[in-house]
DNA sequence: ACGTCTTTGAGAACGGGTATCATTATCACC
DNA sequence: GGTGATAATGATACCCGTTCTCAAAGACGT
C-alpha cells in the first residue's frame, strides 16, 4: 500500500502528531480504488468497530486535500467524495442518472485539450474534474 | 431577449398556468451571461423590489431545469448555479482559486473527446460538466 | 513519568436546498 | 365581468451535509 504509507508519512510530517482516527481514515481510503463520501467512510470505520467521529473524517479528508493527497470529486448530488491521489492514473467520471453507479475513465486527449485550453487562458490549473452524466449501458437496455 | 420568451412560453405550456415569480427569475436569467446561484437570484430580485420567496426561486429552476431550458453549474462549492441553456453556444467553466473569478469556455476537441469516451463505454450522456480551478491569469502574478 | 500541545469525539451550529401549508393569483367557463 | 377549480406563491419549518466548539484523551520530546 504505497499510498496509505506515503500519505501517512507526509500527515505525521505537516502536524508534527500522529493520530489513530487519521491513520483509520487513511487506510481505509488507500484500499478504494473509487471516490467515498465522508459518511461512507464514517460508516464503513463505524461498522468495522472503530469509535471514530464523523469531524475526524472531515478533518482529515482536508488535511489530504491541502496536500494534494486525495482527489476532492464532486459529482453533483451535493455530496463532496474523496479518493486517493494517484498523479499516474488520473481519472474523471461516468454517472449513471438511473441506477447512480459510479465508474472510473481516463482519456489522454481530453487531458490534453484540457491542457490546451488553460494554457490558452493564462490559467495554472492546479484540479480539473470532468463528470458525464447519462445512462449507462445496463439502464439504457432496461426499461429506462 | 429569444431565451427569455421561449423559456417561459415552454412553462406556462408545461403547467397551464402563468405566474409572477417565476417570470421575474426567468427574466433576471435572461440577462445573465454566466451561471448564478438561487440566493444571487433571489438577492437580484428582492433589491429590485420585488417580493418573491426563496422557494419560488427554487421551484422555477427546477421547472427549467426538468424542461432542459437551464444548464446547471456544479462549481464544487456546495452551490448550485444556473444559467440559460443556449444549446449553440455550449460552455465550461473556469474558476480561480484565489479571488473566485469564473469565466466561461468552450472547446469543440474537449467536446468530442468527451463525446468519443462516452460512446466507447456505451453511455448515452445527458449532460456533462468539465470545471477547471487553479490561479487566473491576474491572480498568478499578484502575491500569491 | 511529566508537561505541552495536537488530535479526537460528541454534539451544537450553520447553510443550502426541500417540504408544508395557508393564501393569492390565474384561467376556463359562464 | 363574476365565479370556481386549481396551480403558483411566500413564509417558515425541516432535512442533511458540513463546520465549529470544547472538554477529554492521546502523542511526543524531555
């Protein structure tokens, strides 16, 4: 778990301080492989039998996210999701308006026009979220 | 004002009925050129004199928004923005971290990038979204 | 072990958005 | 122009995600 530990190591580094509801939250984010919101994370460590405080999820989520360390999603419901920051595997998002499944893509030239169009602008893009919203290919076959 | 007046033809043919609040949000809209928030409208209406509630600025977006006549911006603040729906002139936007500046931008090969991604995977999209944050142009070369 | 300073957890507080409900306004019909 | 059915409206209570507050517990240098 190569980013679990980094993460861990670069938090310790910034407070001066370890903490056991940080390392939880920590973890548990480093097993995902997609975006979890602060509730499904608080519940997730909750059923696991940790007493964890949903503020300790929070205050942790924004110490990653003044780090870079996890990429804030939001994917419109007005409900903020967090995932962990792979600078290798950068990837934007398909929800699905029916069935509200969640899935992962990762397009090189919409990276590249996305690029194209900050640098034309005189913008430093320091995030950028692409989020398509549809049906996705189960719920177009079903009845809609 | 060609939005304006459609926009609001669509809803009285929608409902059957006509009313003043919502002509007053759909008229303010129409003079807009970027997306504004629900409480922007209704601050923009009540300094105006008119005595419109919160609700009825929710229950005209909405209305619009089921219609296809409102675009709806997902900045990532937690705010939700409108603004009118000109489907030849289909934009993004940009927004500073810094002074919290937003522009607008559109880019035909972001377009088809994300028209191609979402076709190989199947999906038919019904709407998508693609903000930029970072530092604006003017932003870069103050302090910061 | 001790003292200091950060983290933590519970719950209050905040704010955008929605639901409720009595009142008002619109419109088809007369 | 009335009249009645029905939708729109505005004030406010409410919901829920997020942030704030604060006392208690934990981490780390000494």
């Amino acid at each position: 778990m190569p980013w679990t530990d980094a993460t861990l190591d670069r938090l310790r580094e910034a407070s001066g301080r370890s903490g056991g509801a940080r390392r939880l939250v920590v973890e548990l984010l480093g097993r995902q492989d997609c975006c979890l919101s602060a509730q499904e994370i608080h519940d997730g460590l909750r059923s696991g039998g940790a007493r964890v405080g949903i503020a300790s999820v929070y205050r942790a989520l924004e110490g990653m996210d003044e780090l870079g360390l996890v990429q804030r999603v939001d994917l419109g419901d007005g409900i903020a999701r967090f995932e962990p920051a792979h600078e290798e595997a950068h990837h934007h998002h398909l929800v699905c308006d029916d069935c509200g499944k969640v899935e992962p893509f990762e397009d090189p030239a919409l990276e590249s026009a996305i690029e194209r169009v900050a640098g034309g602008r005189g913008y430093a893009v320091a995030a950028h979220d692409v989020v398509l919203r549809g049906a996705c290919e189960d719920c177009r076959h079903d009845g809609d």
